[in-house]
C-alpha cells in the first residue's frame, strides 16, 4: 500500500501515522522525523534544515526531494510505505510521481482536517523547539498557501480522503482505515 497522510501542524499526523503504518505492515516516512535526526547528528544536511526549520519555514525542494528520493531507494518500501510531511509543496508532489516506479502512484491520500482554534491550542501546548508562537503562526500560514493545495492535485487524481481530524484517537483511526478501505476498492 503507498499511502501518504497530509494535513497542517498538529492535526495528529504523526499519531495516525504510527498506526496506519503497523496496520499495513509498512514503513512510516515522516520527512520531519528525518531532518530532525539530521539535525541531532549534526549532518551537512541536518544543518541546512536546522536553519530552515527553526524558523518554521520549508527546506528548499531539491533538499528535501533528494532525501526522500534515497529513502524510498531502501528495501523495506518495496511493500509500500506511509509518506508524512511529504508532498508539502505542488512541486514536491510532482518530484514525486517522477520517484515512484514506472506504472505506480499514491492508492490514498489522507488530508486531515482540524480548525485552526484547536491546532494552535494543541501546538501551543506540545513544547517542541519549533512551537514558538510565532513560529506557529508561520507553519500554520505556510501550511494554508503552500501545502493545502496539494490536496487539489490528488483530488483530480481520484485519491484523495478527507478525514475529520477532532475526537477520540481510535475513532479517527477507524476513519482513516475506512476512507483507505473505500478508495482503494473504487480503483478495482
Ligand atoms: P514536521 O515535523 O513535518 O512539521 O516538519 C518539521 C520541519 O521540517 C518543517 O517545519 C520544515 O522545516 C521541515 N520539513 C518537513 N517536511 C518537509 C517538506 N516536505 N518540505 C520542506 N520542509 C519540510
């Protein structure tokens, strides 16, 4: 299954991604997860994102892509993968497509959807080094210009779930797994 889990900061991606990832025996490919592991080994790349990422702004594409293109290289993707944090731009969700080998492409797309209230309430209150108020506010604007229209690019693709993001953790799962179940049958 290659799926992909998209949706603004705090909207519980990461959560849902550990989930989905363990129900389909596939790995979980959070780009954030990735450059702040670059970040902590003080790797060439980890000190090109720390100064994007501080800041709450993007890592340039060519980056980014060039990371993800070498992590879906790995062996463990042959049974699919869950992609979070990735695409994030138009641009990366092309990059994309030019990865996956000849004939595949994403089975399901899963934006989640939060009003804004509640994500600044639950950023606020996460404690990580890049929830500084501000910071906040520019993830979450970033997120509305530039990510957001992603979700067109895969609505015309016929992948795209929409899942309400607020209520119990199980329950939103069970969406997900829902909305998964039914987009991947429509395709056969
Ligand atoms: P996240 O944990 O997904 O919110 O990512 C943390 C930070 O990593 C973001 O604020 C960006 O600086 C950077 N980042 C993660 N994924 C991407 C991406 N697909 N494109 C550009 N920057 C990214």
């Amino acid at each position: 299954m290659r799926l992909l889990i998209f949706g603004p900061p705090g909207a519980g991606k990461g959560t849902q991604a550990q989930f989905i990832s363990k129900y389909y025996g596939i790995p979980h490919i959070s780009t954030g997860d990735l450059f702040r592991e670059h970040i902590h080994n003080d790797t060439p790349l980890g000190k090109e994102a720390k100064r994007y990422s501080e800041t709450g702004d993007l890592v340039p594409d060519e980056v980014t892509n060039e990371m993800v293109r070498k992590r879906l290289l790995e062996k463990d993707t042959a049974k699919g993968f869950l992609l979070d944090g990735f695409p994030r731009t138009p641009a990366q969700a092309e990059a994309l497509e030019r990865m996956l080998p000849e004939g595949t492409s994403l089975q399901a797309v899963l934006r989640m959807i939060v009003p804004e209230a509640e994500l600044l309430t639950r950023l606020a209150g996460r404690g990580r080094q890049d929830d500084e108020l501000e910071t906040i506010r520019k993830r979450l604007r970033i997120y509305r210009d530039t990510t957001r229209p992603v979700a067109e690019y895969y609505r015309e693709k016929g992948v795209l779930v929409e899942i309400q993001g607020v209520g119990p953790i199980e329950e939103i799962t069970r969406r997900i797994i829902d909305g998964i179940e039914e987009v991947t049958l429509n395709k056969m």
